[in-house]
C-alpha cells in the first residue's frame, strides 16, 4: 500500500463520529472482516458497511454490533452552561483585561 493511499484511509477514519472510530479501530484491531462481524452482530454486511461509513442505525443494531465488539455503549450528560455560567466567565475576561490595560 502506498504512502499516499494510507493516509487517505487513515484520514477518512479520523472525520469519522468518535463511536464509528472506536467501532472501525475494534473491529480491525481483533482482526473481524466486516463480514465476521455482520455474523457475530446477526446484522448483514451492508449494515455495517453502513455504520462504518456513518450511516443510521437503530439503536438495538448498534447495541448488537458493540457488543459483539465487547464494547460497552454509554451516553453522557454533556454539561450545557447556564446563563448565570457565562454571565461569570465573561465578568472574569473582562476583568482580566482590565487591569492588564490598567498595568
């Protein structure tokens, strides 16, 4: 494989959702074809074609594909700043400026 064709692929991966990266990476990484991993998930091979490529999927198919990975599919309570929180962090910047102005 060529230098150029490697870091085609490698870049494709890395544009790819975090959960497809950590799915593509564990699949290669056991060394699953797409086709053994199909098997394992008891989905077809266009469907993980399809994820890989960052298609929809149901959540019970992603569920099943994880698993078969023996990755665990976790959700994360993203903290969204209140106004109150800005309202703060913009008084600190502001302040900061200043009295570096004032210096």
């Amino acid at each position: 494989m060529s230098i150029t064709k490697s870091l085609k692929i490698s870049s494709k991966i890395e544009h790819r959702d975090p959960l497809i990266q950590d799915i593509v990476r564990a699949r290669k990484s056991q060394r699953f074809t797409q086709s053994q991993l199909a098997e394992m998930s008891g989905v077809s091979r266009r469907t993980i074609v399809l994820i890989e490529a960052g298609g929809d999927c149901t959540l019970s198919t992603l569920q099943r594909v994880t698993a078969a990975l023996g990755l665990r599919l976790t959700a994360q309570v993203k903290h969204i700043p209140t106004l109150d929180d800005v309202t703060r962090e913009n008084d600190a910047l502001f302040a900061s400026a200043r009295s570096s102005q004032l210096n």
